[in-house]
C-alpha cells in the first residue's frame, strides 16, 4: 500500500492506496488560521506536524498489516506558503500562506527589478502574483531584517513536512513553479531572477520530479508509524497542480474545476506556454515533459465556509451548518431574484490581479432571506469560475470536458449548479473527492515501480457521477454571467478608497 498525504489550508488528509488505486483508509486532522491583520494569513508549522503525525498513526493503526504494508509515501501540499528555517530547521515565525496578500508592493517592485512583466514572463513564464513565495521572502527581508538573517532555508509548507520525515531540504517542480522564482520552460530555479533579486541561492530546497525518491522516513518515526525501516517518501506535488493530475488529467483537452477553499480552473499542456500577459499560471506537471495550466480564485469554498461561520454566533440554539444551508439555498430559485456575489474576501488572483479588492453583495433587498445569501455565494463562486475559464482559454487551454472535483463537491447542488453555469456536461471521476492526497500517493506508486508512468497510474480512473445542464437554466446564468463580470469594473475604483491599508 502507498500514503498520501495532502497538507491543506485548514486539514491535513491522509489516505492508503491499494495496488490497484482503491483508497483503502483515510484519517484527517485539523488546524487554525492566523489572521494577524487584514489581507494576511499564517499558520504555525508545529500545527502542521502534530496534524500530520496524528493522522499518519491512526491510519496506519487502522491498516489490516499495521502499516507494515506500506511501500511509499507521497506528499501535497498548499502551495506558495513561506516556511522560514533557521539553521537547525526549526520555524523562526509563523507560516505565511498563499492566500496572504501583503506582498502586493514587494511583487511590483520584482517586475520592476525584472525589467517589467515580459522580461519576467521571459524568466519565470508567470508574473509574480502577491501569493507567491517570491514577494514574501522580498517582504521578509525588508520588514523582519533580524529574522530574515538568521534563516538558513525556505521551504513550501509539504516540504517542511517532508524535512521533518526525511531530513532533507528537497521540492519537487509543481511547488517551485509556485514560488515565482522558477524557471518553469526549463524546470530548474532561475538563476538569472534570483541575481537580480539578490535571493540567495541557498535559501531555496533543491528541486526534483514529482515521482523522484526524496529520502527515506526516519527511523523513530517508522517506529512510531509502524512503517517499514527505510521506506521511501517520494516528490509529490502542490496541491493545485497535483490535484489536477489526481481527476486524470494531465494531458490537453478536459478541464478541471476543483472547488476547495480556493476555486481553480486547470488543465495539461504538453509544453510549457508562453502566456502572454501572464492572465494565467503555468507550473510544471507532475508528470515529467508535461505542463499545468490553471487559474485560480482566493475564495471558493471558503466563501460558503465563511457565510456559515459569521451566522454562526446568531444561530447558537440551532447552530448552522453546511448542510441547513445548501438545503436553504436549494429552495431558491436560479438567479437568487436579482442578488448578486462577487467572492473577493481574500483579494483576487484570477480572474483579476487585484489584491485591494474586496467581496460585495449587489442587488440586495428586504424580499432577500438567508437562503438567497447562500445560493448567492455559490453561485458568485461559479460565475467567477467561469470567468476564469474563459481567460484559460484565451492562454490556450482546451475544453473538451469538464470534470470537477474539491471538497465542495461531495454536495451534489454545486455539480448541478456548475453544469448550469458552464452550459457543460460536468462529470467526476473515481478518487477525486480525495483531492490532493491521491495524486501524491499515486506519485510514491510511480515512483516505486508500482505503475510504469502516471498514465498506467490513472488507467482505472473513471466517471463517477454525471451532471446535465438545464437548459432554461444555463440561460438563465448566461445572462446573468453578463452582468456579473461587468461587476468588478465597476467597483474597481472603490477597492482602493474603501478598504483599511493591509
């Protein structure tokens, strides 16, 4: 059997694979965010391990063999986070994740420093987005200077799990193409961008393929685990990109619509795009010679998980949940009689680079009840998704298929409603709904000789579930998606005068 472990934004999942790609058991552990201030998140890496290591116990407890079956051990992760390490590998501070929007000026001034946003593009192939890793180490060192020089190394949040596994400083290419530091055409670090940005080379992990062998688990911890001395822990992927390869697709044609916290939209490319502009994300696949294409919103999920959290201090006698609310959004009709979301909580990504915008109710009236701000959420979720669809495909991502995964999904309303949104037959396939997580189990699979290639991997991937547009519906949503993408144009000019300095 194989584990894979995904790292995500507020749980650690962990799951085993049989050799045939049946998951066979699964254990999850929680942990908080850190909201400092406005527009920033962190996280304490201590919160990670604990996670992890809980996770990994039971599971391996729960095994028919105790754990004494397993052959691998693949890692995922939340991408573009800043683990900053001094030299004995311990955090100096807090995690600062990719949902952090501080280093919005920091990324202006690497384009600067860069020559501008081609000469970037010509670099790295993305622009430096105020999520990534590049504008927080910027920020780090101007703003922490006594911190900044007592750090050794910075790692992406998995990799510091993988340190605490193994012992070595190692990512693999899915999650340095997050840091915006990467030259993604030619897989390796850009040497040529960290000079320019005075970045230490040395600072940064050394960079394998997803499938390559990283170490082996340390022995204290395979006794503790009860996994075999030696076992091997294997690249794996960040979780955005290695989600993507885990629903099946890592070659041109289907896209993938993964509605976890963040919201993305993605699909594989055989060589690495050009894209202009930078309206899009290029990383390099899991699978070695191909690529990823994705665009990604800060707020999927999260938006609806956020709706039922600030209801929550209001509903103490019958506490709200996930589920009260689908079922009060269900009763409203498509539309939500005029209410309108634009899901900018955190800022925005994609569809726009606006780390000042902030998230806003349009249409709102006394007929308005909390079942229309739900359905409302969602489908400002999707609307925007679509959005970013259509700047995928302006970079050249094909879409012959949609297939959709993320937490999110296990209800089916948010399928229905994203066929109705897309106007698109919408499908999930077996293992997606375990995100991350499979992808980077079926990697430590490749990786052992368990499968030959990824594509042997993913052979018994199939449809799961099948979602018909509506016809009156998806028409309904196509006008409504005019308007809707109107929206931030038109709020544009207000983000930056009605929104406190973050």
């Amino acid at each position: 059997m194989l584990i894979g472990i995904d790292l995500g934004t507020s749980t650690c999942k962990v799951i085993a694979v049989n050799g045939s790609g049946e998951v066979i058991a699964k254990q999850s552990r929680d942990y908080p965010m850190i909201n400092l201030r406005q527009g920033w998140a962190e996280q304490d890496p201590a919160e990670w391990w604990r996670a992890t290591d809980e996770a990994i116990t039971a599971l391996t407890a729960s095994l028919p063999q105790s754990g004494r079956e397993i052959t691998g051990i693949g890692l995922c992760g939340q991408m573009h986070g800043l683990t900053a390490l001094d030299a004995e590998g311990k955090p100096l501070r807090h995690a600062i994740l990719w949902n952090d929007q501080r280093a919005a000026p920091q990324c202006d001034w690497i384009t600067e420093r860069a020559g501008g946003l081609a000469e970037l593009l010509r670099m790295t192939r993305n622009r430096m987005l105020p999520g990534f890793t590049g504008g927080k180490i910027i920020w780090f060192r101007e703003n922490e200077p006594e911190l900044f020089e007592r750090t050794a190394r910075i790692l992406n949040p998995k990799d510091y799990l993988r340190l605490r596994m193994t012992g070595t400083y190692v990512t693999d290419v899915s999650d340095a193409s997050g840091t915006g530091l990467f030259d993604v055409a030619h897989r390796c670090w850009s040497d040529e961008l960290l000079q320019l940005l005075d970045i230490d080379r040395a600072l940064l992990p050394d960079v394998v393929e997803s499938v390559d062998q990283t170490g082996q688990v340390l022995p204290e911890l395979a006794r503790r685990w009860n996994v075999p001395g030696g076992t091997p822990v294997f690249g794996g992927g960040g979780d955005a990109v290695i989600q993507t390869t885990a629903m099946g697709l890592i070659d041109a044609g289907p896209v993938g619509f993964t509605i976890g916290t963040a919201g993305i939209v993605a699909g594989g490319a055989a060589s690495c795009p050009d894209n202009p502009g930078g309206r899009v994300q290029v990383s390099c696949g899991n699978a070695p010679g191909r690529w990823h294409v994705m665009g990604v919103s800060l707020s999927a999920g999260g938006a609806f998980q956020w709706l039922r959290d600030a209801l929550a201090p209001v509903t103490t006698t019958d506490p709200i949940s996930f589920d009260k609310l689908v079922g009060l959004a269900k009763a409203v009709e498509p539309g939500c009689n005029g209410l309108l979301f634009l899901p900018y909580l955190l800022g925005e990504r994609s569809p726009h680079v606006a780390p000042e915008a902030a998230a806003s109710w349009v249409g709102l009236t006394p007929m308005h009840h909390v079942g229309h701000l739900a359905r409302s959420v969602m489908e400002g979720v999707l609307l925007n998704m679509r959005e970013i669809l259509e700047v995928c495909r302006q970079a050249g991502l094909d879409c012959d298929r949609v297939v959709a995964s993320g937490g999110a999904t296990t209800e089916s309303l948010w399928l229905q409603m994203l066929a109705d949104v897309l106007g698109r037959e919408t499908t999930t396939v077996t293992g997606s709904s375990e995100g991350g997580a499979y992808g980077a189990a079926l990697a430590a699979g490749v990786g052992t000789g368990q499968w030959r290639d990824f594509d042997e991997a993913l052979a018994g991937v199939s449809v799961e579930r099948t979602f018909i547009p509506r016809q009156a519906t998806a028409q309904t949503y196509d006008r409504i998606f005019r308007t809707h993408r109107r929206l931030y144009d038109e709020l544009r000019p207000l983000y930056k005068e009605n929104t406190e300095p973050r």
